[in-house]
C-alpha cells in the first residue's frame, strides 16, 4: 500500500484500533484529522493525547460533513458505510480503507485469519496456543479483533513471525486482500444493523479468502451448508473440518481434513497421513460447537507447522475465555454461567444445546435487527424458563408467544416468561424460579448498547450481582 507522507489523510472514529492507526501514520508523516460523533469532552483523554500530536479535528454532530474533501479516509470498522459523506468522498475517488486493510498489506510474516458469526475468538486463541506449544522458534503474534492493536508494530515484525488475526465482518469488508491462511467457522446472520443485507454481511465474510493466491490455504466448516459451498469460490487450495467422519475423506487427495470420530480428533494431511491429536475429553471447554472450533484451530496451526504435541498440549491446557459459558458459581444447587459473549440468537441455541440442566436464560438487550424465532423455538422445545430485559424484550416476548401457539412439544409447559426492569431484578428474578439442580445463564442473544458500554461490562456487571447473592 502506498506511503501516506504528507498526505491529507482522514482517521474516523478514534476507539482503540484507530489510535494506533493514528499514531502510526504520525510517524509516517501524514497530516491527519481525526472525526468522532464525540465531543472534545466526552473524547476526553484521547483528545488530549491526539491534540498534543497536532492532528486536527471533527467532532460532534454534523462530524463527518468534511469527510468528502480528504483524500484518504480510514473508516473505524463498526460504522455504516453507506452514509451520505462517505458514498460523496468515494465518488469522488478517495482511497477508503481500514487499519486491518493496511496492516494485511503491510506485514511482511505469514498471516492466518479466522472469521465466522462465532467461535472466532476460542479459534483463534486456540491457534495461536498450539503454534507456540510446538516450540517452533517463531515469534507467534495474536490481533486483530483480540489481543493487541498491531499496527504500530508491523514494520518491525519479521518475515519468520506467524500473525494469528480473529477478524470480524466489519474489518474485512473494505479489505482488499486476504491472509495466507483463513478459516470460516460459519455465517449466520449477525450484525444487520450495521450491514445493508445478510448478503452484505456474507460477502464480507468472504473477503477473508478471495484475494487469496493459489498456494494460500482456506479452510472450510463442511458442517455449516452456506460455508461447506464455498469452495469454487476459493482461489487456493481448500481443507474441510466437521464434527462427524465424512464419507469423502477416502480417497481424496490434496485436501486437509480435521474431524471428530466418536471421541478422537483427527487430523488428515493433503497426502492423507492421519493423526489423532487429541480426545474429546481433552477439551474443558463444553460443547460440540467447541470441538468445531478446535478442529478449526488444528487446521490453521498445522499448515503454519504446529506439531501434533503442541497442539494436543494446547487444546489440554485451555480452560476456556471469560463471557463464554464462563462457571460463575452454585447458590442453592443452582449453577450460574456467563455467556454475555452470546449477542446474536445463533450463539444463546448453542448454549442451550450445551447445558444439559433446566435451564432459566436471561434474555434481551440492544436490537441488532435480527430474528428470535428459531431461539424461541429452541426454548419452547426444551421448556427452558426466561427472564427478559432490555430495548428487545417485547420482540422476545412475542417470537417466544408465538412458538408456543404452534409448538406441540411436551415441554412447552415448562415455558415461564418474565419481564425484568434492569440486569439485577434479572439475577434476582431468574434464582426465585430455579429449582436446585437447574442453571440460570445470561445468554442474552442480544447487544448489550442499550444497557452497557459492551458484553463485557455486562458480563462483568452479571458475575458481580451473582456473587452478591446470599
């Protein structure tokens, strides 16, 4: 990508990932102006800082009106990008991009990606743990959407480095090239209040691989049917993952494979030498969604040269990430989770294929614009009880009314529905209607924007309460 010095270029939205954009293409030379819809008070330290580097500024409302006369624009991966002003500076041929975008252009070591709706953050930490337990004498760096900002470093991370980035449909979406290795865990729909269309949203998703060259890797969940497709799509070479033996293994050649066969996760290598790496016991984590994700990560660390020791060591000593079906404690013989982590419906039906308990699941938060009705089905089938809270509440309410006016199933008499005003009348009422031997869970199948600043406050805020209880 080309030199930004003494270039007028446009930063907007100045949250983590920004900053050390911003910082980086200091140093380079560029003359930046920084937008936010925050005022200079709400900005508060960061303005100070950015201030002192004499970048200019556009704040408040009415923020992004300049944007159409810069050059070069940075957009902050979660914003719209159909808004007036952006269309506006992009027809008039400004160069629109993101810090991820630059970082992928820019970075001379071997990069892996990992995206998908789910499971990109247990992936990618799992990756990331098997290269360095195969002691390879390799740097082994994790970013992306986890882990460090890595912009400011990537001049000076070297050819040999392994860079393991956990990307998000918002980061790819203006990207215009693809990490040498990538890996789809799935694509459900997610984020369409940001995204014009789940098709906008899927064909970020698939940035991850098309600027791919014909010796990159990509490697494919042949569970999920909008992923197992996509391998016409794909212009290197492709591997499969799956929870179960499929039939089309034998016999193939220059395809990898990673696959669950009753309790052993094997690994297939494009000559077809097998290995089993690890048992099903081995991994803390519940869930067969977790083993997905780990077959995943076997995949993506192998072709970068984990070891099957390393990798087996990995998946053995991973106790799993705060916010994900994360053990709070047992008040009263009722177990307590964590699972804020859960802001879509996709993610809150794999938590309750999970737990194998009576399960009261508190439930709601920020629209994102998506559907309840398959989780409300979830619920009604395996009569879960549910506390509601949050802007999605009444939208709950009613794909949860309507499951039960056609469910048949034995268990929707089980079904309790109650209404919460805040997080802690949540706790409170979900304990009040859990019998011992039952698990109260927040998975709230939601964002978390109207109530807290992310999941993890309110994951955080959820343990505090909980541990509060008498």
């Amino acid at each position: 990508m080309k030199s930004f010095k003494d270039e007028k270029v446009a930063i907007v939205g100045m949250g983590v990932s920004n900053q050390a954009l911003c910082r980086y293409l200091l140093k380079e030379g560029a003359s930046i102006t920084c937008f936010d819809k925050k005022t200079e008070e709400e900005l508060g330290a960061v303005y100070d800082e950015f201030s002192q580097l004499n970048v200019q500024w556009s704040l408040g409302q009415g923020y992004l009106d300049p944007l159409p006369q810069f050059p070069n624009i940075f957009l902050t991966p979660g914003m719209k990008k159909n808004q007036p002003q952006i269309i506006e500076a992009k027809e008039k041929g400004a160069f629109i991009s993101t810090e991820i975008a630059l970082f992928l252009h820019r970075c001379k070591a071997t990069v892996a990606g990992i995206t998908g709706s789910s499971g990109k953050t247990t992936t990618a930490m799992l990756a990331a743990s098997m290269l360095k337990e195969s002691r390879l004498g390799k740097p082994v760096l994790l970013g992306g959407n986890i882990g460090s900002v890595l912009i400011e470093e990537v001049d000076d991370i070297s050819e040999d480095s392994l860079v393991i980035l956990e990307l998000s449909s918002f980061q790819l979406q203006l990207c215009d090239v693809s990490p040498n290795v990538s890996l789809l865990l799935n694509i459900r729909p997610n984020h369409l209040d940001v995204h014009e269309s789940f098709a906008e949203y899927a064909d970020s998703k698939k940035k991850i691989f098309r600027f791919q060259d014909e010796d990159d890797w990509t490697f494919l969940n042949y569970d999920e049917d909008l992923v197992r497709v996509l391998e016409s799509e794909c212009p290197g070479r492709v591997g499969f993952f799956s929870v179960t033996p499929p039939s089309t293994v034998d016999g193939q050649s220059q395809h990898k494979w990673a696959f669950l066969d009753v309790d052993d996760l094997i690994y297939v290598s494009e000559t077809g030498d097998r290995v089993c790496i690890a048992q099903r016991g081995d991994l803390w984590i519940p869930g067969l969604h977790n083993i997905s994700n780990a077959l995943g990560a076997i995949l993506v660390s192998s072709s970068l040269g984990a070891s099957p020791e390393g990798m087996r060591t990995a998946i053995r000593s991973f106790r799993g990430l705060e916010h994900r079906i994360e053990y709070v404690r047992e008040v009263d013989g009722v177990k307590f989770y964590n699972d804020s982590i859960a802001t879509s419906p996709d993610r809150t039906i794999a938590l309750l294929e999970t737990i194998n308990s009576p399960l009261v699941v508190i439930l709601g938060g920020y629209d994102k614009g998506l559907s309840f009705n398959m989780l409300a089905d979830k619920i009604v089938e395996i009569g879960a009880k549910v506390v509601l809270l949050g802007a999605c509440s009444e939208r709950i309410e009613g794909a949860l009314h309507r499951a039960l006016a056609r469910e048949g199933s034995s268990k929707a008499k089980d079904v309790e529905i109650l209404q919460a005003k805040d997080l802690e009348e949540a706790v409170l009422l979900a304990k009040s209607i859990a019998l011992p031997g039952s698990s109260v869970v927040l998975s709230p199948a939601c964002a978390s924007y109207d109530m807290f600043a992310n999941f993890e406050e309110r994951g955080r805020a959820f343990k505090n309460i909980v541990n509060s209880l008498n």
